[in-house]
C-alpha cells in the first residue's frame, strides 16, 4: 500500500502533512478501506501515481489529464481558498525581480523563462496558454526541477521571470527571504486545482468522504498551515478541457519509461 501527498510537502509542513494523512487513514479504516500507516513522500512521484498499490495521493492536473485520468480513481480536489479562483481552481502568479522595470509579460518576450518541467500546469502550462494570448513564447527557457528553484533562479538574477503555483508562491512569501525580491507581475487564467487521486478500483465517494472528514478533523493551526479550506468534487471533464501546450515543447524525459510511448496528443 502506498500514499503520499508530495505536491506542497516543505520540511515547515512534514508535521501537518503527517497529522492530515493520519485522520485520513483514521477515516478510511473506519469504512474498511486499508492505508499505510506513514506517507511514502520521498517516493518518484510517477512510482506513486502508477503503483498497483496506490490508496491516496495528490497529482498534477496536467499529469492527470494527459497520462492518469483512465488509470486512476479522480477523489475529490482540495480548496486552498486562493484569491481570484473559485473554489478547488488555482492559478500562477508570475514573478519578476522586484527592482525589474519591466511593467507586462509582453515585455519579457526575449527573456530568460525558469519552469519545474514541462508536464507542469502551474510551472509551464498555464504560462504557455497566457503568453500564446498575447502572441508570444519566451526566447529562451531553463527547467529548473522545482517551483522554488525557479523563483530562487529568477531572485539570484540567473532567470528573469517564472510561473509559480499560487499555493506554493504562498508558501515562499511565508518561509522564503527571498521571495521579498520579487514581485507578481501578473496572474494565468484560473484552472482546475491538484486533485488527490486512488487507485483504479478506489470507491471515488467513499474516498473523498474520508478525506473530507479528515480536513473537518484537523486542528486550524493545521487548517491554517496547510492552507486547507474543504474538498470539492470537480468533474474530470474540466481538467481534460485544459488545453496543452505543443506536444514539441514537451519533454519525453521527464516520464518514466512506460509512459514515453503512450503521449496522447495534446490539445
């Protein structure tokens, strides 16, 4: 058996994330359904997301609507209660060096972009779809592994703008000095949030009931640390109408093996 929730752990959160699983186990053994006693957090991700053993993690919406949307039971997606979105829906902030003169997106077209990778909706999807609005691309892009380096690239003044998940810029601006020299420059259109997700044969109701229970549970310093305000149930049609970017931007190698043959073409 194995669960995780890997999408916004920071060693700050290790308590929360482990008190959050904790009532979620307590709920789903209270309905017969068996979980871990501890998260697998340092587990690759895609292990997790494709394990035959999987009883709860968080994904991605772009991972989810290209790659695990049919290989995977879609639970519920958490409300973060992030300005400008309605509930369980998020959006990317993009940032700039706060001394940057520079004033819109249209004015960093021959810039340095930092993106986590590219199978990212916060870090490179979204910011993809904002600037083909404006008839644009970066000049020139550095992947950088993780939204934090991606700001910490953009602040050390090695890149010069970033698209970061709104739930993770948040926690810089909590737990990073350095996000202090930097400044939001604009924001991507809102789309579906991180949905948790189970294994194939997972009861999606029983599930997300469970989960709900356990955000009911926790204590508001936990609520508050975690940023947590409920679970929403968003259809899977709202995240396969995300568009994607081409498919010639996006890196093969960052999928695991299994997956490098089975690229369903992007919208």
């Amino acid at each position: 058996m194995i669960a995780s929730l890997p999408m916004y752990a920071r060693s700050e959160l290790a308590g929360a994330h482990e008190r959050w699983w904790a009532m979620i186990r307590k709920a789903l053994l209270a309905r017969n359904i068996p979980a871990p006693l501890e998260l697998s957090q340092a587990m690759d991700e895609w292990d997790v997301w494709l394990s035959p053993s999987l009883i709860l993690s968080q994904t991605c919406g772009m991972p989810y609507r290209i790659f695990l949307h049919d290989r995977v039971t879609l639970v519920g997606t958490p409300d973060y209660g992030l300005d400008g979105c309605r509930p369980g829906f998020y959006r990317s902030a993009i940032v700039v060096r706060a001394g940057n003169t520079r004033q819109t997106v249209e004015d960093f077209a021959t810039a340095r972009f930092a993106f986590n990778q590219t199978h990212s909706q916060s870090g490179f999807a979204a910011a993809y779809r904002h600037c083909a609005e404006r008839g644009l691309w970066f000049a020139e892009q550095i992947k950088t592994g993780s939204h934090l380096a991606s700001a910490r690239m953009v602040a050390d003044g090695l890149a010069d703008i970033a698209s970061l998940d709104a739930v993770s810029w948040r926690l810089m601006q909590r737990y990073e000095v350095f996000a202090a020299e930097l400044r939001v420059i604009d924001w991507t259109v809102p789309s579906p949030g991180l949905p948790l997700i189970a294994g194939p044969d997972a009861d999606a109701d029983m599930m997300f009931d469970a989960v709900s229970e356990a955000i009911e549970r926790l204590t508001p310093e936990d609520l508050e640390a975690l940023g947590l305000r409920g679970l929403v149930r968003l259809p899977a049609a709202d995240y396969l109408a995300v568009p994607n970017p081409p498919s010639e931007l996006l890196d093969a190698n960052e999928l695991p093996e299994r997956l490098r043959t089975d690229h369903s073409s992007p919208r």
